[in-house]
C-alpha cells in the first residue's frame, strides 16, 4: 500500500492507496510543536482503525508548504514505518512543464493538483484550490502549467475579518441563502460566500477571456470548494481528493 501526505497551511492529509483504490483517507491540524511522535501515534491509530497495518505500508510521498516541518514529517516516516519517503520538490519527476518566471517558486500542492487535474480532466484545465490561500492554476493543452493567481482563502479572510473588528463574530460558514441578510451573522455571511463566489466567476471569466477559449474545464478542491461550487456559474467539477491523487501520480513516475 502506499501512504501519500499533504503538508497544507492549516492541515495535514493523508491517503492510502492499494493499487487504483484510496482505501481511506484522513486530516488532522498542522502543529509546529508536534512532534514526529505525536504525528506517528495519531496516524497509527487512525489507519489501525480502517483496518490497516503499518506494515501494511510500502512506500510514502510528501508534498509540503510548510518546510519547519519537513523534517518532522520525514522522521516520523522513517521511524513509525521504516520508510525514507519521496518528496515532492526539485528534481523529482511530475510529467509536467512548468512555465514559470522562477518554477522552484511554485508550491508543492499547486504542482500535485494541476498534474492530478491534467491526468483525470485532461487539458486545458482550471485548478481552483480553496485553502488557505485560493489559487487558480492553469494548465494549457499540452499539459503545461502556464500560470495563475494567488487570492485570500476564505477562512483566512473570515480569521481577519473577525480579530480586527470588536463585535463581529466567528461564523458558521455556510450560504445564508439571500443576498439582502437581516442579521449580523447572515450578512457575513453573505459578504464571505457571495464574495468569494463573485470573485472566482470574475477571475475565471477572466482567465477564459485571456486564453481565448469559454470551454476550459474548472475543477475545485479544498474543504469549502462544494460551498463556493453552487454559488458559482463557472465550476464544472467538486474533487476533494484531487490532491492525494496527483500524489500517487507522481510517485507512480519515480517509484
């Protein structure tokens, strides 16, 4: 079996595949100040109660976006499973070109969600990525990535919002329904998702426009991508795993 981990801002996701098939996948908070020890008991636990070993495990590959914690993540492989595990960064094979000013400056995830896309979707392709930043990755028929932007992440905005003002609320994130809200909690609401809505479709039309093609497939992942999705006229498809996926895509290249 082999495990895949995404070292994301707020989270840490895991993955298991045999062969074609995710066997179970879960998530747990992005510490500092966990050690690989407290990172190797939980996951443990969390594969021995979907029935899965640790020995069961054969073979392991890390995307990060947070380097503090590489090595923890890297030694808690190696202890808990006896695996030096593949990282995604320079010099590892991806399939993919990538067309940018500096491509070392491109994020991990970035990269393992546009070749995951590219792979199921083909090309070309919008990769919407609600995290904690929202990125949109473009990847062009050939399968390069040719580039993208770099917006707010909507819980991040939601945190701002919220620790710089003296009586609003930490809120509940979900469609309020109507855009006129009545109260303090609806119209925030309404100010994050239709917000957040109007700023994908605007960026997308965008990006069509500039690419001078309306078909371009959108695919949207991340925790809030089915929210912001039925707000929105332009996102074609919801893929919570896209990430594990692009992961087992690249370790498929290199193993």
């Amino acid at each position: 079996m082999l495990l895949v981990i995404d070292v994301g801002n707020t989270n840490i996701k895991y993955g298991v595949w045999k062969d074609d098939v995710m066997l179970a996948s879960f998530r747990v908070s992005s510490r500092l100040s966990r050690t690989a020890d407290e990172y190797g008991s939980v996951l443990v636990n969390l594969l021995f109660n979907s029935g899965i070993k640790k020995t069961d495990i054969k073979g392991i590959i890390v995307s990060s976006v947070i380097p503090p914690l590489n090595y923890t993540v890297c030694h808690m492989c190696e202890y808990f499973f006896g695996i030096s595990p593949l990282m995604v960064g320079p010099g590892i094979k991806t399939g993919m070109n990538i067309k940018a000013e500096n491509p070392k400056e491109v994020g991990a995830d970035r990269i393992v969600n546009n070749v995951a896309a590219y792979k199921k979707y083909g090309g070309p392709v919008i990769v919407i990525d609600f995290g904690t930043a929202t990125t949109f990755n473009v990847v062009d028929a050939d399968g390069a990535f040719i580039g993208g932007v770099i917006a707010p992440g909507i819980k991040t905005s939601l945190e701002g919002l919220v620790s710089s003002t003296a009586q609003l609320p930490m809120i509940e994130l979900v469609s309020p329904g109507k855009v006129i809200a009545k109260s303090t909690e609806t119209n925030m609401q309404a100010g994050i998702i239709f917000g957040f809505s109007g700023l994908v479709d605007n960026i997308v039309g965008k990006i069509k426009r500039e690419l001078g093609d309306d078909n371009v497939k959108v695919v949207a992942t991340g925790g809030l991508g089915e929210i912001i999705a039925k707000e929105t006229k332009c996102i074609d498809v919801v893929d919570r795993t896209l990430t594990l996926f692009g992961l087992k895509t690249i370790y498929d290249l290199n193993k």
